[in-house]
C-alpha cells in the first residue's frame, strides 16, 4: 500500500497517504462513536510506516498501544468480525514501541521545560493574567534576560517579579508602569498555578525534542503517550503544555518542505481546550504555528467531539478529515451537522449532513488527500480493527514499560543549578551587607565626631580655666610687697604733712566735692 489503511468503503480502501499527512488533519465525532478506536489505528499505521507520534491520553484509553492485543478480550469478536468484513488479511495482534510522559512523573516519565523556554505570553494563558498583567509580565522577562538572569522554575520567577517591584520606579521610567498591585496579583496567580500541580513542568533537566522523534531497532516509530487524565483537571495547563511542545518543535526543527513521510505526528485530544477562551494575539500564534509547523515535517492531527470547536482559520489548515457520527438533538448541534457537511468534497451518492447522524458505532465519514494534494470525494467508511489492545494497561505494566525503555532515568532526577533566584538572593545579601557596612561606617564616624566634641569642649574649658588662673596669678604679682606698702605709707604721711604746711601758710585747707574733686 502507498499509505496508511484507515478502513473500506464502498468503493476500496481508503487510504491516509504519508506524504501528505503532514498537512494536518481531524477527527471529530460525539462520545462513544469510535474516536479513540480510529486514533488507534492511524498511531499503529504511523508507528508501523517508522513515523514516531505524541499523542494524550485523556482517558488513560490509548496506554494500550504498548501492549498487543488478546483473542480473550471482550472486543475479540467484534474486531475480528469487522476485519473479516473488510478484507483485512493481515490483520494479527501485536504492540507498538512506546513512551511513557507525564507532568507530575507518576505515570510516566517527567516532561519539563524552564519559564524562560516558555515565555510571557504562553505563561499569561497558563496564569489567566489580564492585559495589564502580561505587560508586567513581559517586562520582567526583558528584565531577565537583559541581565543575564536565567529563569529555570517558578521560584525563578517569583523571585524576578519580586526584584521588578523593588525597582519599580526605576523599570516605570524604562519600560513603563510596573505596580505594586499587579505585581502582588501576578503572585497570586503563581500560587493557584503552582496548586494545580504547575510547579512539577517548571525545572530541568527540560524534554529534549530528539527523544520524542525517535524509532526503536526494527525501524518502527516510537509512539509518545502522555498521561492526561490528572492533567485534564487542569485544563488551561494541558492546552499550554500542548501548545508549548508544538511551539518548540516549530522553533528547533529545521525546514525540509513536504518530505515522503512525516518526522513526527502530533495527536491534541481535547482540542476544544487549547481555543476556549483564548485571547486574539494567542489564536493568531496557534494559528501561525499550524500553517507553518507542516514545512518541518510534523503533522497535526486535532480531535474534538463538535467540529465548530476548531476556529475557522485552524480548521482551514487541516486537510484530512474523518467524521464520526453527530447529534442533531439542540440548534448548536444542527450547525455542528451542517458546518461538519459544508467542509467536505462532496459525494453525489451521499446527503452528507443526513449520514452523520445515522453512522455506527465504527462508522465514519472520511476524506483525506490524496497524491495529487488534493481531497479524496467523501465516502462512508467502515474504521479498520486495532491491532493493540483496547483498553488501559494496568499500573504494573505501565511499570515495566518506564523502566525498560530507551530514555530510562535520564529525566526522573530534578536538578537545581544557579539561576535567577539565587542570584538575585546573592545580590540582595551582597546589598544587605553593604547598607550594613555604610550604616556601621555611619555610626563609626558619629561616635568619632561626639567624641572630638567632647574633646573640644574638654579643651574649652581647660583653656578658660588656665585663662583664669593666669589672670589670678598676673592680678596677684601686681599687688604691692610689705616693704613696698611701708614706703608708700611713709610717703603719703609725707605727704600729708607738706600739705597741710602749705594749708597753713596760705591759711585755707582743701575741700572736696562728694564725687572726691578739689574746690577751687
């Protein structure tokens, strides 16, 4: 065959032709009408072709890849019955090389990543931050790698956003308002991220995308199922992670255009949750990722119950399509129908939007492209039969599969290197001690300055006392001796005497006044 058997229709098989699977594909149809089985069967055709696939497992469904499946199970009659219808002669039980993943590391590997890896604008989603927020958001991370400052884990960025607020007057005058307020919700958000079991993506060692792109020794292509059963409970962090490892293998794969087969299919279940609420910047990144991730060789295969889920101008991407069945029962159902009818190459034969509703269990309406590139004429297909078991492994097995594959404990030891938050710890006590330094310095030199005016002042008054005493000491060497006291005594007795001789003579004696002056 030039491709992989999907299933039989009226006309022959239809078939999913490798060279243009990586144009994206679709597979939508209600609950219980054979998705998970059709999904089933178009890994193992990939896997068989050694084309590797990541796919989720919502429902813990798809782990049966890893394990071949058994004439005692329950479906035994039904698949063997339906291989018969078709004409699948080689139709035999058998496995499919696989991995395990898982973000919380319970049921699978770890799969990790660094903040730094992911950005502001997945990282906003994934925190449901509000415009004003992302732009703080953003700023932070400019911040960070202006400085060099690497941001591993969330401690990492809670630890930048804290130094953001301490300097935001500084960052405002840079790159605009940063406030306190935004800051203090933007904490909050990390704290709800980290309860919902974020903390666990955010670390090293981070996924390297080679060990998802790889074929085990028969050239068979590994088959990556991650555990999304815990994780949908987290659904904003689901569609993120999702949206991250198709960003990342956007990035780092090179060109190659449309080559004979794909390097690697990517299978998003859920897919209603990657677009629920996205803002407008957010959908034209999906979208840009989609129409130019098919040039690197990966294809992607979206699978959701309502086909009005995927936005137009995603859904104008994906080229192969299969259709299960649909309810007609409410008026969003009906458009579902109709949209569902409008997007296929129509089949004369069939009244398209009357058969969705009428398919079995298995059944699907199916056009894929063809080697020309374009769309097969839509055909009422009867899927093919799985070769896998149907069903979940059991917790021992999934075991065995983890510890004997080909990437062992290579993801299983966390690691903790320097980064952000050390360094900006360093910083802080590096500034701590300084202001310390300067405020012992400080008080150093007000000790020393008291302690020169003590000293002054100790000098003042020792001065004004020897001031004092000097001035005794000249007043008491200015005093007359005893000799000194006589001599004046015997002059002014002298004295005394000539005066009143002279007083007697002219016959008048002196008369002061009362202030001590002569009358003349």
């Amino acid at each position: 065959m030039d491709g992989i058997f999907i299933g039989k229709h009226a006309n022959g098989p239809e078939l999913l032709n490798l060279k243009r699977t990586n144009r994206h594909g679709l597979i939508t149809g209600a609950t219980g009408t054979g998705k998970t089985v059709t999904l089933q069967g178009i890994i193992e055709g990939l896997s068989a072709a050694g084309v590797p696939s990541f796919v989720a497992d919502v429902k813990g469904d798809l782990s049966g890849l890893a394990m071949a499946g058994s004439p005692q199970s329950k479906t035994h009659e039904i698949f063997a019955g339906r291989a018969a219808e078709i004409g699948q002669q080689d139709w035999v039980y058998k496995d499919n090389p696989s991995q395990f993943w898982d973000l919380f590391g319970e049921q699978g590997h770890p799969v990790r990543t660094t903040v730094s890896e992911m950005g502001p604008l997945m990282l906003a989603r994934l925190m449901d931050l509000n415009e004003v927020q992302e732009g703080v958001l953003t700023i932070a991370f400019h911040v960070a790698d202006k400085d060099g400052l690497l941001m591993l884990d969330l401690d990492d960025l809670q630890a930048m956003l804290v130094s953001c607020g301490e300097r935001a007057d500084e960052l405002t005058l840079e790159y605009g308002n940063i406030s306190k307020q935004s800051v203090g919700s933007i904490q909050r958000s990390l704290l709800q991220l980290r309860a919902q079991g974020g903390e666990n993506f955010f670390g090293e060692p981070a996924l390297e995308l080679e060990d998802l792109i790889r074929c085990d020794d028969s050239g068979r292509g590994v088959v990556n199922i991650l555990a999304a059963d815990k994780l949908m409970s987290s659904p904003k962090l689901y569609s993120t992670f999702l949206l991250w490892l198709l960003s990342e293998l956007f990035e780092t794969l090179p060109e190659i255009g449309d080559p004979e087969k794909p390097k690697l299919v990517f299978f998003f279940d859920e897919a209603h949750l990657l677009f629920n609420d996205a803002p407008k910047a957010l959908l034209e990144k999906i979208e840009q990722v989609v129409r130019l991730i098919r040039s690197k060789g990966v294809g992607v295969y979206f699978i959701t119950q309502n086909p009005i889920d995927i936005p137009d101008t995603v859904a104008a991407q994906l080229n192969n399509r299969i259709q299960h069945k649909l309810n007609a029962f409410t008026p969003r159902d009906e458009q579902a129908v109709k949209s569902a009818a409008d997007t296929f190459r129509p089949n004369p034969n069939l009244d398209v939007a009357q058969v969705i509703t009428e398919l079995k269990i298995g059944e699907a309406l199916v056009s894929l492209l063809q080697p020309d590139g374009s769309p097969s004429i839509v055909q009422r297909t009867l899927i093919k039969a799985p070769a896998s078991r149907v069903g979940p492994l059991s917790p021992q097995e999934r075991g065995v599969m983890i510890t004997t594959d080909a990437i062992g404990d290579k993801y299983d030891m966390l690691i903790d290197r320097e980064s952000a938050e050390e360094i900006l710890a360093a910083k802080s006590a590096q500034a701590a001690a300084a202001a310390e330094e300067a405020k012992s310095m400080v008080a150093a030199d007000k000790q020393a300055a008291a302690a020169a005016k003590e000293q002054a002042k100790a000098d003042a008054i020792a001065a004004r006392e020897l001031a004092r005493q000097q001035a005794a000491d000249a007043r008491e060497a200015a005093k007359p001796s005893i000799a000194d006291k006589m001599l004046q005594s015997a002059a002014r007795s002298a004295a005394t005497s000539i005066g009143r001789q002279v007083a007697g003579s002219f016959g008048k004696s002196l008369v002061r006044g009362i202030l001590g002056s002569l009358f003349k």
